[in-house]
C-alpha cells in the first residue's frame, strides 16, 4: 500500500498546477468578524505606538523594561546610540518597522505605511550597526522580503524600497563563495566576509521567493540564479526518506551534515517554499512540486507533522488526502491551547503505543500524568509570539469555509488580550500554563507582520 501510494501522488502530478483557486468559492465572513477585525487592529496600533514611543530605529520593542533590542543587527540603530523621540528626526529604521510595512498597508493605515516607507528609504545597509554577523536567512525574510512585499502592494509607487532591497541583496551575494551552490549562512557586512560554518536546509533553502522577486523587478537575473541553484541543489541530496533531506549542510562542499530530518525549525521553511515558488512562478518544471509532495508522501507514512504549506498545497494540487491531512494535524495543533491560558506552547510532545515519544527527554512523572489529562505534554511551556498555528488555523478558514476556525481565531484573541499586556505593547510569556506566568519582554517584529494579520 504505501508503494502504491507514492507512486500514485507522484506520477499524479502535473506538470503545471490545475485550475484550483484555493480560497472556497462565495467565502463570506459572518457579521461578528468585523469586531475582530477592529480588536485585532487596536491591538496592533496599540502595540506600534508603544514602539514608535520607546523604540523607534531598533529592531524590537522591550516592552516590560520600556526599552529596545537589536536583534537583526539594528540598521535602525543610530551610530552612537543617541536618542531622539521625534517623529521628523531624519534617522533609518529597524526590523519592527519594515516587518510591519505589509500589515500598515492591508490594515488600511496609510499615513502610518507612508512614514515608514520614508524612513525605510534610509536605511544604511552598508554594515551591522551591532557587533553581530548578519544572518542572510532573516535578512531575507525580514528586511529583503518585506521591503519588496511593500513595494509590490502599492503597486510599485516607492522605488526607494526595491533600490533598498538591491543594497541588502548585493550585500548578501557574499554568503556565496566561488562555484559553492550553497551560500554560508552568515556574513560580516563590513568586510563582506563570510562565516565559514555548516548551515541548515531552511537557510540555505529559504530564499529563493524573496531573490526571485528581486530578479523580476530589477531586471537581474543573478539573484535568481543564485537563491534557485541553492535550492535545486538541497533537492538533490539523498535522504533515507524520499523528498526529504538531512538538516545540517555544509556550504563549503554541498554536502549534508548529521542524520536528523524534521519539519520543524531549521527544515520547515524549505519545504514551504517548494510548494510557494512553483505556484509563484508557474514554472513547468516538475522538480520542486514533486519534491515537495514526495517529502509530504514520506511525512504521511513516516513522521507527520504540520504547516500551513501543507494544507495550501493539498489544495493547490487537488490532492484531498493531503488537505485531510493538515486539517486533523491543525487540529492537533489546537489543542494544545486547551491549557489555562488559552495560549499554546513553545513545544509539546506526544506519546505513541509503542512507547515512543516526540520530545527531546524521556517524558517525566508529571508529564505522563499532563498527557493522561490534556493529550500531549509540554516540554518548552514558553510563547514567544510565534504566528505559525494561527497562520494554519487562517488557511483552514479560507480553504474550508468552516466557522470554527473564525472561533478559534476569536478565542486567541480573547486570550492574548488577556495575558500578554505588558507594561507597554504586549509581549511574550515564559510559562502558558500559568496565568499568572513572568513576561518575556521582548516584542518580536513578528507579532506585526505574521501574527496580527493573520488574526
């Protein structure tokens, strides 16, 4: 049976993706949606004041402690760290800002949207304002990806955003070396040097949307070619689990590094962009849609696990077992928020018959007695904001059209309302079983671009 059922999903696949338009058709949100819609904008206006208050030009908010944190190397970050509140100081700006770039504009807060594109535009880019190595993984993502998001919803009016991704991309051309496919994930941007190290499949596979974009306004193909060969390369590597990959790899020789494969944090982000970029480029090359339902083919009989990219591609690729799939794996994702605030964990774990576990350590006393209770157990109890069960929870609802999810999604409002008010803005906590848990203090600029909008 499960020889069958992979060579039945593979050969299966289209060259190019059938007319499917994943949204359910004659979607309509119930009246009480626009009560969100108004919280949820309250919460992120609220929280955008606080940092432009205590932390306008750094990367993220400290909102207990009234202060800021350059996480991603404070390009909004003043040379001698001076500070000024006034909102017509010609400085640049952090991470926070150009994260929130797309939310302002789909939130309808142009005046906002406008200030920060201005401020955008002066971001020096020409090294890290931090003693920190820079990251081309969350440069991507953050500053590259959503400068060009910007810059694409306003149907291209600011040229200074793409000029400003141009800088960051030709600074990060670096991470490759020579012939090497693979780019290091990190790089001094003073010396434009790389750091000589192993990375991951999720860096070194996760950027191929961004530089591919980049490409198509810019009219140079480079950055495509340098971010797609990254990526066809990690699809060509073996792996005892067809489609999958081994996590480590090492861009000096392309090779893989250790025996762990996963879906999780270091790997999930390539198998997402498989899926994202043969839909966005309609390509006719079978290679990354194949891969990608073959790695979900072999997670199906081997591991499963969970994202959102899973249900959208299910969708997209007309394939109801998969869409099956990723909704009860949503679900179980859900539950784990069955806990007293309502907020779900930084990581859980189950137990299987046989014994087994997914957590890292043997499961505890406690814990057995937690999952005999709730279903799962709690190994990191801490939520720091992260946006990726709410996302799925948002594809569910626009895939499927089932109310439950807007209840779902009503519920988490309802709780971080409640329990991540800070002292200004709100923030993270370090145990959601807790109600009366201690802050994290630490506003990640996530919370503007994935979480609020996806609420």
């Amino acid at each position: 049976m499960r020889l069958w059922l992979t060579l039945f999903l593979v050969t299966a696949i289209p060259t190019v993706f059938p007319a499917v338009t994943v949204q359910k058709p004659g979607l309509k949100l119930p009246p009480s949606a626009r009560t969100n819609r108004d919280t949820v904008e309250k919460i992120f206006i609220q929280s955008y004041n606080a940092y432009k208050t205590f932390a306008w030009g750094h990367d993220d908010l400290t909102p207990e402690s009234q202060s800021f944190y350059d996480g991603r190397n404070g390009w909004g970050e003043p040379d001698k760290l001076a500070w000024a509140n006034t909102m017509d100081a010609q400085w640049v700006l952090g991470a926070s800002i150009v994260d929130a770039l797309t939310t302002l504009h789909i939130m309808g807060q142009m005046e906002l949207f406008h200030e920060a594109v201005n401020f955008s535009s002066q971001i020096d880019f020409s090294d890290s304002h931090t003693p920190d190595t820079v990251s081309v993984f969350e440069t991507t993502i953050r500053f590259l990806g959503g400068l060009l998001s910007a810059y694409e919803l306003s149907d291209e009016k600011y040229p200074a955003l793409l000029q400003k991704a141009k800088e960051i991309g030709d600074k990060m051309a670096y991470a490759w070396v020579a012939n090497n496919s693979i780019p290091f994930g990190f790089l001094n941007f003073t010396t434009n040097e790389p750091i000589k190290d192993t990375s991951n499949i999720a860096e070194a596979g996760t950027l191929v949307l961004e530089w591919g974009t980049l490409s198509k306004y810019t009219k140079n193909d480079t950055y495509r070619q340098l971010a797609e060969g990254s990526f066809r390369h990690i699809s060509t590597l073996a792996s005892p689990f067809p489609g999958m990959v081994f996590q480590g790899i090492d861009p000096a020789d392309g090779q893989s590094v250790g025996g762990y494969i996963s879906w999780g944090g270091g790997c999930d982000s390539y198998y997402e962009y498989l899926i994202k970029y043969a839909r966005l480029t309609n390509t006719d090359d079978p290679l990354f849609v194949n891969t990608w339902e073959t790695a979900i083919d072999s997670s199906i009989h081997s591991l499963i696990s969970i994202d959102f990219q899973t249900l959208t591609g299910g969708k997209l690729l007309n394939n109801q077992t998969i869409i099956n799939y990723a909704l009860d794996l949503i679900d179980g994702c859900w539950n784990t928020r069955h806990i007293r605030t309502g907020i779900g964990p930084e990581g859980f774990a189950y137990i299987a018959s046989d014994g087994n576990y997914t957590g890292f350590d043997p499961p505890t006393e406690a814990d057995l007695a937690f999952y005999d209770e709730h279903g799962f157990y709690v190994w990191s109890s801490d939520y720091i904001l992260r946006p990726e069960v709410l996302e799925s929870n948002f594809y569910a609802w626009r895939i499927t059209g089932n109310t439950k999810y807007l209840d779902r999604a009503t519920s988490a409002i309802a709780s971080f309302r409640k329990y991540l008010p800070a002292t200004v803005g709100f923030t993270g906590i370090e145990d959601v079983n807790d109600p009366a848990s201690a802050k994290i203090d630490d506003m990640e600029s996530f919370w503007f671009a994935e979480v609020l909008k996806y609420l």
